[in-house]
C-alpha cells in the first residue's frame, strides 16, 4: 500500500467504526469544556467525568469560579490527581477570562495558550470540540497509533502533530483526532493488545512493532 491508501485505509475504517463520535469528556459549552480538559491531564475522562458535576454545581461559569476559594476548588477535585496545579490553573484562567475576554473563552490558540495550566493539546480540544476550528491535538493513544500504523516516527507529540496534519485532509481533523482516540482504547491499547482485533495496524502497520509482537506472543 501506498501511504496514501493506507491514509484512506485508516479514514475509511474509523469512518465504519465511529459514524457517530460520542465526546469523551461531559460538558455544556466552551468553558466547561476547558475546565474539564484541563483536569484531564495525567487522569481517566471517566474519573473526571464523575468529578466535573460536582464543581459546576458550585461554579459551571468563571464569575462563580472566582468566587471559589483555590483551596475550595482543590478539595473538590482532588480525586482526579495534580489537584495543587489544577486548582491554582482553574481559578487563575477563571480570573483573566474575565479581566481580558469578557468572561468568553478566547477562539484562538495564542490566547489560550496564554492561560495558566492551558498547553498547546488542551488548546487545541477546546478549538476542535468547542469551535469546530480545525486542530489535530495528539494524545497518548494518537502519539502510539501514529507510530504503530507507520505515518509518524514517534519522536514527540509536536512531530506527530505535524505528520497527522500533512498527511489527513484538514476539514477531517476535528473527526479523526477524537475516533483514532476511541480505537486507541478499544482496538489498540498500549497494555492488553490484541492484534487480532486491531484491523488497521494489522493491515499497514510498522514491521518492526509486528515483529514484536509476534515474538513476544511465541514466548
């Protein structure tokens, strides 16, 4: 196959497989978005998902959130791990919305990128999920799959990034990143994988990851 036809491989299949994207993280516009996103890091969507309720419950806007103490904001979302940073990013963002956007979350990846605890994959989630502004944000399970299936060299996420946007049409992009999110989990895990299940890495992926597995398999 060419890595053309191994691109429209890949379109074609989660296209089959996800015709309706479900979005992993639970959230009413663009701001809960953010705050969800930005608790994401280091965690499960499922355990932020069960912790979100219970902090827009008290403040689902950035004028509520200030009103929060920063420690008040640590103790409710401390299940979800890094709650010290998360905290002090959640109410200082909270904080600039209001002294710079007008409350608004900013539609740009400069100005996001600008607020505490926000990195350039988190920016990227709010542009996509929230504004429908094309972005390829890469996560673990982008980064492996990208490497896996041979479209990128697995240097870094910045390199994945670059390859998934040369290589994937960018009026798909919004669509790719969050249904090669949901195979990752459930076709082509880091632990627990199953090639046999795995139809596009089995059909074009990297000799030498097949390779490896196989062996390992035989022992």
């Amino acid at each position: 196959m060419t890595k053309q036809e191994k691109v429209e491989f890949v379109i074609n299949t989660l296209n089959q497989l996800y015709p309706e994207i479900p979005t992993p993280l639970d959230h009413k516009d663009p701001y809960t978005l953010l705050i969800a996103v930005l608790m994401s890091a280091q965690s499960t969507d499922v355990r932020v998902n069960q912790i979100t309720p219970l902090l827009f419950e008290r403040a689902d806007n950035p004028y509520d959130m200030v009103k929060l103490s920063v420690e008040e904001i640590r103790e409710i979302i401390k299940p979800v791990g890094l709650s010290p940073m998360k905290s002090k990013g959640i109410h200082g963002l909270s904080q600039i919305l209001i002294d710079k956007h007008n409350g608004e979350v900013p539609r740009t990846f400069e100005e996001l990128e600008e607020l505490p605890a926000v990195g350039h994959k988190t920016a990227g989630v709010v542009l996509a999920q929230a504004f429908d502004i094309p972005a390829f944000p890469v996560d673990t399970h982008i980064h492996r799959l990208m490497y896996r299936w041979n479209l990128s060299n697995g240097k870094n996420v910045v390199q994945t990034e670059k390859d998934a946007k040369r290589l994937f049409p960018k009026e798909l992009w919004n669509d790719l990143h969050l249904q090669i999110i949901w195979y990752g989990r459930e076709y082509s895990p880091a632990r627990g994988w199953d090639l046999e299940k795995d139809i596009i890495t089995k059909t074009i992926g990297r000799k030498s990851v097949l390779d490896d597995y196989y062996k390992k398999m035989k022992k």
